[in-house]
C-alpha cells in the first residue's frame, strides 16, 4: 500500500512540475492529492442497488456451425389420402396366359325362332293303276309296259323313282318264267324302251313262277338316273317265255317321284351282300 502511495505523490509531483504554476496545475495538483489521500482510506462497501431495466436486444450474431444429426423421431401419423393422380398410358400386353380348365355345361337357351321352310328334295309325285293285260311273250327284246305307266318331267340333274306292285296268277296251268324291271321311254315319238340300270339282271326279277290256280303280288323299284331334261313314261315293265300260262292277273300299282339327284345314297359294297345276291 505504501509503495502505492508513494508511486502516486511523485506522479502529482511531476505533473506539477509540467504544468506549471499556473492555476490548473494547481488544481490538477490539488485533485491529485486528495485522490492519493482518498487511496490511503479503505474503501466500503454498501448495499447492492436492485436490478436495472433491460437493455435493447442487440444485434443478431453470425450462424454458428451446424450440429450433429439427432436421432430420428417415431413415426408421425399417416396423413389423409390425396386426390387420385390421372390414369397412367397403358402398358405393353403381357404373353398369354394357358389355357383353363373347360367350364361346366351352361343351361340350355331358350328355342330360337323357326327358320323358313327349306327347298324340298322331292320336286314331283304321281301315283297310276292299271290292268295289266296280257304278258308280252318272249325274252328282253319283247319287255313292254304293264298297266298304266306315269308321265314324269325332269330337269337337269334331277332323278326318277318309281315303285311298282302288281298281282300276277294262273289258273289250271302253273306259270313260269316271269321276268318284271322298272322301264323309262322318253316321250318323243319313236324312243325305245329302256330297263332302269345298266344290267337288267341286277334291277329286276327274273324267273317268277307260281303253281296252278294261284295269285301273288310281285313288286319292283329302281331310280332312273342322269336323265336328259324333258318328259319320260315310267312303270312296270316285262315279259314272260310262258306267258301263255299267265292268265289270273290283275292289275299294277305304281308311284313315281321327281327327286333331286345327289350321293346321298349309294350302292351297299359286295362284301355287305348276301350269298345269293353276290351270286346273280
């Protein structure tokens, strides 16, 4: 403390020195004196004055440096759905996928409509009966008519078929060789006789017979076929060598229809045939 003091007075000193004895120098002298002799006094301490007002904020200091990431929080609710985005182009087709298992029988529809009414196969029938008359005697060269033969037109690609049954019979004599086929003749003036079929023997019956003093009823039936368009007779038709011995008959029954031709139907195979018929 002494060393303070005495440092202070020679600082007054010189101070005085500088200045002069002019009236500031003496009250700066003065000054100096009474603080060197305030600092040889100990100081106290009074009571701490309350808390003065707050001063202004001062200004903002620079951003420090960024910290570390904290650790990631749980998971907030979800939020309500947005509004539904605009529907996306379409992508390329996907390779097709194997075939499934067949579904169950659906039930059956209701009957549809009926259709119209299709173009008929047969285009024309006719039905005759007529006595049959004496038997033409002879072989194949002498075959006519028997009974009432039908008139039948034809257009292109159209067929015949005919059915004929007559009753045929003697009386105090037996009969024999009887030979009946279906025959065609075309309407114009001159045409010849024609049997049905390329061979008689295959499409007619030949050799009918039958005992005195009886009657039996013989039928035959052919299609005649890839006819010319235009009008043809059609019928029974035959002879008989014993034609003599043919006196009971009756009369002859036939029908002939105008069909569309077509295979529809055809010729059984001769391995389908019986003994007999492979045999004529």
């Amino acid at each position: 403390m002494k060393t303070r003091t005495l440092s202070m007075l020679a600082g007054a000193v010189l101070t005085i020195l500088l200045l002069g004895s002019s009236g500031v120098g003496e009250a700066a002298y003065r000054a100096t004196a009474d603080d060197a002799a305030h600092q040889t006094k100990p100081r106290l301490r009074g009571p701490r004055g309350p808390v003065g007002p707050r001063g202004p904020v001062g200004p903002r200091g620079r951003t420090g440096l960024r910290g570390p990431t904290g650790a990631t929080g749980p998971t907030g609710p979800a939020g309500a759905a947005g509004a539904q985005g605009e529907t996306g182009a379409t992508g390329p087709a996907g390779p097709a996928g194997s075939p499934g298992a067949i579904g169950a029988t659906g039930a059956t529809g209701a009957q549809g409509p009926q259709g119209e009414q299709g173009q008929s196969g047969v285009v024309g029938a006719g039905t005759a009966t007529g006595s049959i008359g004496e038997i033409p005697p002879g072989s194949f060269a002498a075959t006519a008519f028997l009974g009432r033969p039908l008139v039948a037109t034809v257009g292109a690609a159209q067929s015949i078929v005919v059915v004929a049954t007559g009753s045929f019979g003697t009386t105090a004599s037996p009969a024999r060789d009887l030979s009946l086929f279906i025959c065609t003749q075309a309407t114009t003036p001159g045409s010849a006789l024609n049997i049905v079929g390329a061979n008689p023997i295959p499409s007619g019956m030949i050799g009918l017979q039958l005992p005195a003093q009886s009657r039996a009823s013989f039928g035959v039936t052919d299609v005649a076929t890839n006819l010319a368009p235009g009008s043809y007779r059609v019928g029974m038709c035959g002879f008989s060598a014993d034609s003599e011995h043919w006196t009971n008959n009756d009369v002859v029954k036939q029908t002939a229809l105008v069909v569309e031709q077509g295979d529809a139907v055809v010729p059984a195979t001769p391995a389908t045939t019986n003994a007999r018929a492979a045999a004529r």
